[in-house]
C-alpha cells in the first residue's frame, strides 16, 4: 500500500508521502458550484491549481450526505466561496470538512494508486475520545476528487489502512524514526527519561511528555492542550491595522505578509507586519513558557531534551528556547507531525505489523 502522512490542522493541511512529495494548504473548506467552476476551467492559472478540486461521492462517513456534493478547497475556497470557513469544529471524526480535506491530500499524493495507508493524527486532547469514532470513519473513507489542474485530473482517494496517533506525537517520532521508519537517533530511543514536545499550531499548542524506558509511554498527567495558537499574533497585527487604518482588513492577508514579504499595503499605507508582530510573539512565547511551567512543574527539570515543533515554533523561538537548556527546535517543524505520521505507518508495515 503506498503510505502518505496527513495532519490535519486547524489552519493547514499538512500531507508527505512516501515518495517523498508534500502538500501545504489552508484547512479551509466553502461550498463550490458550477458556475464558479465553469470560469474557472476556462482560465489558465499558475501552480497553485493543484489545490482547486471539486469533491464528489460523499459517503455517509464524516457526516457527509450520500449524494454528490461539491466543494472547493484550500486557497480555492478562501477565494472563491461566499460561505469559506475554517474547517473544523470540535468533533473531527463527524465533520464533513474533513473529508473533503483529506480527499484533496491523498488526491494530490496518492494520485490513483490504489487505497492508502494513511498515517494521521487527532488533536490530542480529543484523542481518547474520538479514536474510534474516526478510526472507522478513516477505514471507509473513499472519494473522486476532480482537480483543476489538467495535469491531476480526476482521481479517487481512498484509505486502506489507518495509523492513528495524537497529533503532537507525529513529532516525536519524526525525531525518533527517519522516512523510512528506521531509528535516526538511537540515543533517543535508548537513553531512558523523559522528552517533552511542545507543537504550536494555528489555533492550539498542544504538549506532550514521552517516557522513554521499556518501550515509549505518554505520560497523561504530563500531556495537554493550551487554546492559543499563531493566530493570536495575526489577529493583534490585523487589529493595530484596522485601527491605524480604518478599515478591515483581511486575516489572511495578514497572515501571508508575515510569512512572506514581511509588509503589507493597505489603501496605500505600508505595515511592517515583522515589527507589529513582535511584540505579539513575545507576550505569546511568555503565556506557553507559563503554562509549560506550570503543568510540567518539577518533571521540566528531569526532562532530556524539550522539541518544539508545528509552524509557530520557530517564530517564537527565541523566546522559547530560554524554558530548557536541552530545548530544541525540530526542523521542518510544520510537517513535523505529517513526518513522523508517515514514519510509523511505513515502520509498521515493515516490521510486519
Ligand atoms: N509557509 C507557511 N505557510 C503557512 N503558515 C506558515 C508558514 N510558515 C510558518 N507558518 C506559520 O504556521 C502557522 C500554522 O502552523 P501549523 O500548520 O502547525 O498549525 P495547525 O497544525 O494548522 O494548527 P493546530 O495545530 O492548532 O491545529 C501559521 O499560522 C503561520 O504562523
Ligand atoms: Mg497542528
């Protein structure tokens, strides 16, 4: 079976596959119509076509309706659909989104290859919760995903098999396990204690102890979710602007100049987002370091080593890594979870298991 890794975030689809390809796209998912479609077949558009797809043959997993639906996706939907929303709510395994996200990502990995050996992960503090649920959802999940893009065309996803882990542990075994689902760092595997991961996504940062003794245990007491994520920075920027300016400005775009060119114009002024960001990740970096503190408490000081990861690790970083000497900042730490995903799914398969 080929094996792809999917996270599904609360702001971006993060997928690797075993082929070593990668999808990025905003967890965003609006309804999508002939129309719309009709223009858009009808317009050359440059790369990032691979995310405008229509998802067709719902099933009745995820909530969907057993009738064919339509829906754009990723920076399609942000665009192009009236009622584009963030895709999830608190309940994974029954949301209709993420079908249609997980069709894209495994559309655009897993092409036609057959059913997939899907690595995934929930966000952890759901995980005990909705495993099941979703495990079984996962386990039937087919679509036809009819990509945009003439090069990808229409192509079927479907899921064979399920690895399901909570989402911050994809890191850990990122770090443990290489992308062919061999020990890279034997000393992490052996070496006993406890290592501490920390993921800082767009809407949670969830962290997790792991003991490494005899095999690997998470450790309940020691693991959580914190509700704050990167887009508390965006919406304190997109906020100074709105009031500088007057207008309302656009969480997206906010969120693309400080990720690319660091400035954006609104109405012919120039925002240095950078610098409007700074404090805003300061004060951000000082909340997780106090929570981290808090519910770690003594076990911080027996910890071997502290992994950030996610994508808003390395913004903060300079203030984060002053919480443990042995701190480090896992890199590619957005796909981090996607990796690790892919790992154990290709190491399970190896070994037989
Ligand atoms: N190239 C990039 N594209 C998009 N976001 C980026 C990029 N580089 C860094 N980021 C940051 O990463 C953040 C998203 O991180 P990540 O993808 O780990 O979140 P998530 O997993 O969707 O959220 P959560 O873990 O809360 O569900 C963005 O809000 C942005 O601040
Ligand atoms: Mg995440």
């Amino acid at each position: 079976m080929f094996r792809v890794g999917v996270d599904l975030g609360y702001g971006f689809v993060k997928a690797v596959s075993e082929s070593g390809e990668r999808a990025l796209f905003p967890s965003v998912v609006g309804s999508g119509g002939p129309r719309a479609l009709a223009g858009l077949f009808g317009e050359k558009r440059a790369s990032e076509d691979r995310y405008h797809v229509v998802v067709r043959a719902f099933g009745a997993a995820f909530g969907g309706s057993p009738a064919p639906e339509e829906r754009f996706v990723g920076d399609l939907a942000l665009r192009e659909s009236p009622d584009a929303s963030r895709a999830f709510d608190s309940d994974r395994a029954d949301h209709p989104s993420t079908l249609a996200l997980l069709a894209v990502a495994l559309g655009l990995l897993a092409g036609d290859r057959g059913p997939a050996h899907l690595g995934t992960g929930l966000p952890l503090q759901y995980y005990s919760g909705q495993k099941e649920r979703f495990r079984r959802a996962l386990e039937g999940f087919s679509a036809e995903v009819e990509f945009l893009s003439p090069s990808l065309g229409k192509r079927r996803a479907s899921v064979g098999r399920v690895t399901l882990f909570p989402q911050a542990a994809g890191a850990f075994f990122a770090q443990l396990l290489d992308e062919s689902g061999r020990v890279r760092d034997p000393d992490l595997a052996r070496g006993g204690g406890l290592v501490g991961v920390v993921d800082i996504g767009y809407k949670t940062v969830d962290f997790l102890a792991v003991d490494v003794g005899d095999g690997l245990a998470v450790r309940d007491r020691l693991s959580g979710t914190l509700d704050w994520g990167t887009s508390a920075v965006t919406r304190a920027v997109q906020r100074q602007i709105e009031a500088a300016s007057g207008r309302v400005v656009d969480a997206v775009a906010v969120d693309a100049a400080l990720h690319g060119p660091g400035v954006l114009y609104v109405w012919g002024a120039e925002y240095r987002v950078s610098e409007m960001a700074r404090d805003a990740r300061r004060e951000a970096a000082r909340a997780i370091a106090d929570h981290l503190e808090l519910r770690w408490g003594d076990a911080l000081g027996l910890m071997r080593r502290v992994y950030f990861a996610g994508g808003g690790a390395a913004d903060l970083w300079e203030h984060l890594r002053r919480i443990h000497p042995a701190a480090q900042l896992v890199p590619d730490g957005q796909f981090a979870n996607a990796r690790g995903f892919l790992a154990v799914a290709v190491r399970r398969e190896r070994r037989g298991a």
